[in-house]
C-alpha cells in the first residue's frame, strides 16, 4: 500500500491547485449538530471531525433536478444534456463512498445512465477516516465501516497535526504530488492509521446491527407477508419521501418537460421521487400498485434488504443514518426493522 | 470530440394517420423520419413523446415490419400524453425511444399451438403477435384468439377481428361482460369462453394480456386445461418512466418491468406477489 | 396556435396579491400574452368582456351572492382555474368560520353588519367544478407561468400531490422539526419548492392539505416535538379551516 504524509499547514496550499481544475467540496458546520459539504474557500473551516453531512452525497452525481435533454417543439429535433464538471470531494466517509460504488454500480447495469456516468467519471474522491459516529449510524453493522476501493486518495488523521494518505488511484497520487515537500509514510505511521481505524471501528460497533447482515435478505423474504407488522410500522407514515431523498443509495427519479415562454423550445428534466411518495406506482387510468403507505414502507425496506442484494451481493443500505434523522414520525429505521424482523423469526423458531 | 449521446433523445417520427377504434381509442400511424424501420419484436413498447407535454409508454400494436418504416399504436385517451396524442393532427411529429423491454418468444413457439387471451386492451399488444403469426401461418400450429371486453361499445378492431374470424386458420371467440340490445355473442368475463375451446396442452402455448384482475383466473383456467406454467407468458402495465431500468416506476417486487418485463414468462413472476 | 384563446381574471374574497403576483411576472407575462388573448383583468386593462375560453379566479366566497355570479362564470369558461389559496381551499378567509356569525358580522361592519350579507367563507370548488388549481399565497408566479403554458400545449397542470417536506430535502433544507420548530411542511401538498423554508421561515400550509396527508401522524409529531395542541390549532387554522379533515378544537 503506498502511503504519504501530508501536515495540516500543507493542505490550504494543495486545496489552491485542485481548486484551480476542479470545484472542491468540504465537510463544514452549517449550523450546532449539522454539517454539509460546501464548496471550499479560503476562508472555510473544514469540519475534519463531521459526523454526518446532512445531505447526502448523490447530489453531486445526480442532482435534485437535472437537465436530460433539450427539445424544439417546432422541428422536434432534440439533444442530449451532459454534464461533465469537474469535481473534487475531499472528506468523505467510508459508508458514504460504499454508496456511490454501489450507485456506480446500479446505474451502470441495463446500460449506462450517461447523465449519472460523466459526473462520476469527473469526480475525484478523497475519503476520510470518520473521528466521530453520527447518534443515528449503523454502518458498522452493514458492511460499510471501511471500503478498499472507490477513492482517489483515503485520508486518516493521525495525530493532531498530520494525516496518512493512502493511495487510491494515480489521478489521487498526482494530485497529491501536487504539494510541495509531500513525503512517503513510514511503516510506523501506517501502523498508528490502521490502529486509528480499528479504534474508529471499535467505536462505530457499538451502534451495529447486533448480528451479521448477511442474515438480513433471508428474514427480509420471510417476513414480507406480514401485513400486520408492516401496517402497524407505517400508522404514522406521512408518505413524505423525506427517508427516500436523504438516502445515498436510493436513486428513483421523475421525468418532466418544461418549455420557455415562447413555447419554441424546452427542456426535459429528471427530478428525485421515491418509492414512498403515494403516486409513484400509479399507471395511466388511476391504477395504483401501492395505494397503501404500508405497501411502499414495506417496498422501501425489501429494496434496503433484499431486491438489492439480489441483484448486486450487498444491502441497499449503508448505515448511514440519514434517513433515521430525517424521518419526522421518527419510523424510518433500518437497523431497527431489520432487528426487530429477526427477533420475530427468532422467536417464533 | 465525439458527441454527446443520451439514450433519453428521442427520434422524430410523423403521424400518418390516424383512426378511431371506441369512444376512447385511437389507432395511430407514425413513421420513423429516419426512414428505418422501427426492429420491434412482438410485445416491446416505445416512450412517445409530445414535447412540453411528456412522455408515456406505450406498446407497439403493428407486427414488426422489415420492410417498412411505419408502425402503429393503439392509445386510450386517458392521460395528458394521450390526449395529445389525439389532438395531433396527420403530418405532426413526435419524439419516440425504443423499442425497449422484453417480447415473446416468437422462436419458441415454432412449430406450436399458440392461445391467446386479450381482456380490453390488452388486444393492442397482443395484435402485434398475432399479425406476426398470421404473416408467418404456416409455421405455426392452431390459433385460438379469446378476446374480452367490458362492454360492446369499447371493442376495438372491430373490422379486423371480424375478417380474423372469417378466417379458417385462426380461431375467434369473443365475449363482453356487459351486453347491450346490439350485441348476438358471448356474455360472461373472459373465462367464460373456456369451455368453448379444444386445446393440446402438449403442445399449446398461452400469451396473455388484460387488465390486472384477469390474469389469476386466466391462469387457473390453463391449468385446468394442463398447460404447463412454463408456457405461459403475460405483458404487465406499469408506468415506465425512463425504459432504461433506473427511475423505479416500474418496479414489481425487485424486478424492472421495463428491462426484466413487460413480456414473462409466468414461472418468472409467479411469485411476486406485485405482479397481479 | 391558430387562434389564441380568450382569457379573462376575476376575484371574490381576497387581497388580489394573486393577480399581482402574474403582473410580476413582468417581462415574461408579455411572451406569454403572445399566446393568449386577455379579454378581462382588472389589474392590468379596464376593457371587459363574457366572451373567453379560460377564467382564472382569484379569492374565495364569502357570500351568497357570489355563487350566481361564480356560476356564470363557470357557464362561460371552457376551463375554470383557481387562483391562490382563497380560490383553492377558501385561504385566510376561513378564520372567520370558527368565529360565530353574529360575532364576525358586528366585528368586520359594527352597527351597519344588517346591510351586509356574509356567510362561512369557502373556496370555489364548494360551489362550481374546477378544472385546475394553482395553489399559494401568494401564487407562485413562476408555477402561473407554468400552468399556463401547459394550458396552451393542451395539458392540465397538475401540482405535486406530495407533502412539502420532499422538496425541501431536494432544496437541502434542514428539518425544521430538527431545529425545534413547528412546520406545516408534513402535511402541506408541495409544488412551491419548499420557499418558506428555505428562505428561513417554516411552512405555513397555505397550499392546503397534501390530499394523502397523515393527520393523525402530523398530531403526534407535534405533540413529540412538545408543541401543544392549541400550537397546532392556531397554526392550522390559519390555512387549513375550509377542510374538513382539520383538527377539531379540542
């Protein structure tokens, strides 16, 4: 594993070069308890300790709304809206880097969505060894406490004033190379990063499942039949959608049209939708396929579960914690569901 | 550099003409501006856009045409899409996507029976299979045609059906639920006309496609009569937004209907209880 | 267009800050004019006339004799739109029917209130179908301009069916909820693109009730956030008193 050094007084000087070719974004306090990445400038105060970014990161890679194409309405040609900025993350966590790889993933399957593919293809990610475990986070229980690939380059603070640096790619190193003076790590220093992470691990497996996820798509099949559980989980359901848009790895959208004034010319756009808004499975007529919110809170939790672990090996959910905080009804929770789904199954064996 | 390319431009195509089939449906005739034929199979659909309006999905209701850049949809007047659609005028354009999605197995049913069950308008899509057959008679075995409306005055095809059945090749029944002075035939849902038909379970395959209520009993009544769930196939409406498997819409348990689907293969969906 | 379609403006009950936020739209309200033709309103030209194909109506009715008048409009549009919270769910109007009749007649007219006639005040669906509602107060001038561009391609706008809470997260809002305040985003219908919030206040619910909204949630959210139900009353009844799913005064 190559490995560099880098002291907090040279990051403001490297900050300044990829800032020149790429829009740089840092974790900051937006506010007590709540942080958000923001495009960096001089002044910002990077918040290396962040819990959580309230938002979560596909806003990057698919925004709340986005420009597919563009349309004549009198020759009816249209073309296509590709986005291809160039941007840098500097700073995100492993269970957040765990959701754009399996974003990476399921937007490249049946062909490739190319508005998603070019922002990716021209984002650099650094990620961080995250200091602190947000109140409402599992990711240590879901797979999601260290990722090995996904990253340019992997930041661990080792002591106050100095980082570990591990490699991702070569656009990472290059970039880091950048920097004036940057040195190669010792086998001592990469010992104290890998001692901080078990550490951070440690911390973070206080607030795990309980028991192995591997076990979740099985109980997740068993129980999807029980209406009365999933009923009574949805009584306070508002169908707000608020658990889907906050969630890194739910990626459903909307397509609609708008023209200009002069109704020469429009656009078409994708916005977020999720699963829980109560008209996202209606067809042309009315027919509603999950007229109920115990229907779509239910769909939400086998996709989390199960259907993604079909299809890719892992589950739609990394622990995040996002859309425990989100939820104002407070019944968005995936640890507890799936807890409370396997202590069921094993009580009633 | 190379230009961009988005699978969500849609292609030019103009309407040709135009035909009322019921109060609601109208059949449409587009061409591809491009000249090229549309290289659907049987049971795929398209994304139809009218510009500024939107963009709905829709099953292709021709045969597939080698020759020839036309193709045609049967539409309901039903959403802002559709009733669109039917304010066009012959000569107007719109954007088309696709095909997309799965179709029958045409290939595999060589050499077979074949027994179709249409409830409303799921005829539309079924119309393309089965003028492909008729197109390619003799490699195919009996055609038995079931077809079921709710109320004579929202059949649809009217004239070609009539020229179906006149037909000694292909077997026609018809049946409505609701009858009005006019109507001489069958009364009953679709099922009712089972005990009317002879089928080789050995060798019959069912393709199917009605409104979400019609497919269990549909289904029971193949198994009364021995045929095999593998040979039943069904094409599932859901609203496909993107065709490309990525905005949701369509999703039936954990599947797309849009990249999995329309067309299974029942065995492939009988478990999900998001199917019916 | 061959013919540009004849439209017309008209108000009951209310501020008129409907009609002015469409004379907002400034600039853009002259391409858009290039596609209509405005028969009537009163906020822009003095000319009128009965002849027009689409009737925007601002404010609610207050009183009976609004219904004749509401009703010949109805008789003359081909599509009737509702214009702000007044027209679509009868708006701040509404306060007044959790008020007794003789009560709010002598407050708003004092010893002159038996020349006036006045009754619960409702918004215009209460009386004639409507076609299509924009929603706010005030309207946003943006989603006019939308609606009625749909109108002219032959589509009727539809409003987000949703609560505000998902457009606020599409604007990256924190939850008011989280900062301990008391917002009406749970159970608002959306298509404002969450305003309020984002621009530092809290939703007041002036678009109405999301027609799937969770009342019975929405009341133990407040009630978990340590709102009191008198909160919740004052709060609600502000935009929410012409439905019937409102809470009760308990």
């Amino acid at each position: 594993m190559v490995a560099y050094i880098v002291y907090l007084q040279q990051i403001p000087e490297l900050l300044h070069k990829w800032s020149s070719s790429y829009d740089v974004y840092v974790p900051t306090r937006v506010e007590e308890h709540f942080y958000e990445f923001r495009p960096w400038q001089e002044k910002t105060h990077i918040a290396w300790d962040y819990d959580l970014a309230y938002s979560p990161l596909k806003v990057f890679f698919m925004p709340p709304r986005e420009d597919l194409i563009h349309f004549d309405l009198h020759n009816y040609t249209a073309s296509p809206v590709i986005k291809k900025t160039r941007q840098l993350l500097f700073g995100v966590h492993p269970y957040d880097i765990k959701a754009i790889n399996q974003l990476d993933q399921l937007m490249g399957m049946d062909g490739v969505d190319v508005n998603y593919q070019n922002l990716r293809d021209n984002t650099v990610i650094f990620g961080l060894e995250p200091a602190r475990v947000a109140e409402t986070a599992f990711w240590a229980g879901v797979d999601a406490a260290r990722v090995d690939f996904g990253f340019d380059l992997f930041w661990t603070r080792i002591s106050p004033g100095a980082f570990l640096v591990r490699v991702g790619s070569a656009q990472g190193e290059e970039m880091l190379k950048m920097g004036s003076s940057i040195t190669s790590a010792t086998a001592a220093e990469k010992e104290a990063a890998r001692r901080i992470h078990l550490r951070a691990a440690a911390r973070a497996d206080k607030q795990g499942l309980g028991f192995t996820w591997t076990q979740v798509p099985e109980f997740m099949n068993k129980f999807y039949s029980r209406k009365l559980y999933w009923r009574e989980k949805a009584k306070t359901c508002l169908s707000c959608g608020s658990c889907n848009l906050v969630c890194p790895t739910c990626y459903c959208f909307d397509i609609q049209d708008e023209t200009d004034d002069h109704l020469k010319q429009g656009k078409r756009y994708r916005q977020w939708d999720g699963c829980m808004l109560e008209g996202f499975s209606r067809i042309a007529g009315g027919l509603n396929f999950r007229p109920n919110p115990w229907e779509r809170y239910r769909h939400r939790y086998m996709r989390k579960g199960k259907y993604i672990f079909d299809r890719i090996g892992e589950l739609g959910c990394v622990g995040c914690g996002r859309c425990v905080k989100a939820c104002t009804a407070k019944i968005a929770n995936p640890k507890v569901v799936f807890s409370e789904i396997r202590e069921a199954i094993k009580n009633e064996a | 550099m190379k230009p961009d390319f988005s699978p969500y431009v849609p292609r030019p195509a103009t309407l040709v003409a135009k035909n009322t089939l019921s109060e609601y449906v109208t059949l449409f005739e587009f061409a591809q501006d491009s000249g090229k034929t549309l290289a659907h199979r049987p049971g795929q659909f398209i994304q139809v856009s009218i510009y500024g309006v939107g963009e709905a999905p829709f099953s292709v209701s021709s045969p597939p045409q080698s020759d020839h850049h036309h193709f045609e949809l049967a539409v309901r007047r039903t959403g802002s899409v559709t009733n669109a659609l039917h304010n066009l005028q012959t000569g107007s354009k719109v954007g088309i996507r696709g095909p997309y999605g799965s179709y029958f197995p045409m290939q595999k049913f060589v050499g077979q029976d074949l027994l179709f069950a249409a409830g409303g308008l799921g005829y539309i899509p079924i119309r393309s299979v089965l003028y492909y057959m008729l197109r390619h008679r003799e490699e195919y075995g009996d055609i038995i045609l079931l077809v079921g409306t709710r109320h004579p005055r929202e059949r649809i095809f009217t004239d070609q059906l009539e020229e179906i059945s006149r037909r000694s090749d292909v077997h026609v029944l018809e049946t409505v639920d609701v009858p009005d002075e006019s109507w001489q035939g069958n009364v009953g849902v679709i099922t009712t006309l089972f005990p009317k038909i002879r089928i080789n379970p050995e060798n019959t395959n069912v393709a199917m496609i009605g409104p979400p209520v019609m497919y269990r009993f549909v289904i029971d009544e193949c198994a009364k009569l021995g045929i095999p769930q593998e040979r039943i196939y069904v094409s599932l409406e859901r609203r496909m937004k993107c065709g490309l498997g990525k905005c949701g819409h369509c999703q039936i348990n954990g599947i797309n209907c849009c990249t999995d689907g329309p067309v299974f293969c029942y065995t492939k969906i009988a478990n999900l209880p998001e199917a019916f | 267009m061959a013919v540009k379609p004849k439209v017309a403006f008209f108000d009951f009950a209310g501020c008129e800050g409907d009609q002015l936020q469409v004379a907002n739209l400034e600039e853009r309200l002259l391409d858009i004019l290039a596609h209509i033709e405005v028969v009537s309103f009163r906020e822009i030209k003095t000319e009128h006339s009965d002849d027009y194909d689409i009737a925007f109506v601002e404010g609610s009715i207050t009183r009976p004799e609004d219904e004749k008048r509401l009703k010949e409009i109805r008789e003359n549009a081909g599509i009737l739109v509702a214009l702000g919270a007044c027209a679509t769910i009868g708006g701040i109007n509404c306060l007044k029917n959790f008020i007794n009749e003789s009560e709010y007649r002598s407050t708003v007219y004092g010893s002159s209130a038996r020349w006036y006639s006045t009754y619960a005040s409702r918004p215009l669906s209460a009386v004639v179908p409507v076609d299509m509602d924009i929603h706010g107060c005030p309207i946003d001038k943006n989603e006019f301009a939308t609606a009625v561009k749909e109108l002219l391609l032959g589509k009727i706008y539809t409003p987000p069916d949703y609560p505000v809470c998902a457009e606020c997260k599409m604007a990256g809002n924190i939850c008011r909820y989280e900062q301990g305040q008391l917002c009406l985003g749970i159970v608002t219908r959306a298509g404002c693109k969450a305003c309020c919030v984002t621009e530092g206040s809290f939703c007041w619910g002036c678009r109405g009730m999301a027609p799937e909204a969770n009342l019975d949630a929405a009341a133990r959210i407040m009630e978990d956030h340590g709102f009191t139900r008198l909160n919740a009353q004052d709060r609600l009844r502000l935009y929410f008193g012409c439905t019937d799913r409102a809470f009760n005064p308990g």
